[in-house]
C-alpha cells in the first residue's frame, strides 16, 4: 500500500516489479486459496489466468505450446493432482517448459 502526500492510501505498489507482464497459469481447487494468489500475482504486475483443476489446466493449454511463463500447481487437486499435470507437462513441451511452482496448504510432512 502507498500513502501519497495527500495522505490517501493506494493499493498499487510504486516499484517497477520484475513480474510486471509475466505470464502465469494457476491451477488450484481452492477457491480461497486461488483468488488471495491471483490478486498477490496480479498486484506483482503479472497476468494471471486460472483453472481449478488439473484436467482444466490440461484442457485450457492442450497439446501446443503455451504463451506461459510460469505455471503455479496446487500438489493435492483432485483426480489429477500437481505432480501429474507437472509430469505432463514435461513431457509434452519439448524442453520448452515454463517454470513449474508447486504449492500447498497441506501441513503434512510427506508433501
């Protein structure tokens, strides 16, 4: 948040983001848990699309290639988790990956 010298406050940041204009998918089932990430990346400058489930993911990008540069995985989606889609991932892009992140709000010890 910035204060202006009127005293009002601004929810856009002022420093020029290394995010600004980056390409992120995200991919997660939690509807909570997708728009609190969405707006933290949007407020970083980047453009943010969203699916909530691996099997969207697969379905929104299919076989070409995607203009985007990091995809944002929730590990534990239902029916195809973010280890899967990460897997596919690999091995259909041909080496021209986008950065893959993973995330989760599990607190078990194993994830």
């Amino acid at each position: 948040i910035t204060i202006t010298d009127s005293g009002e406050s601004s929810d856009q940041p002022r420093f020029n983001s290394l995010f600004r204009g980056l390409q992120v998918f995200l991919a997660d089932d939690d509807d909570v848990n997708c728009a609190v990430t969405r707006k933290l990346l949007k407020k970083l400058g980047c453009i943010v699309s969203a699916v909530s489930s691996g099997f969207d993911w697969l379905s929104a990008i299919g076989p070409t290639s995607s203009p985007f540069e990091i995809v944002i995985l929730e590990l534990q989606m239902p029916e195809l988790d973010g280890f899967e889609v990460a897997m596919r991932i690999r091995k259909s892009r041909n080496h021209s990956w986008p950065l893959i992140v993973a995330m989760t709000a599990s607190t078990e010890k194993d994830i």
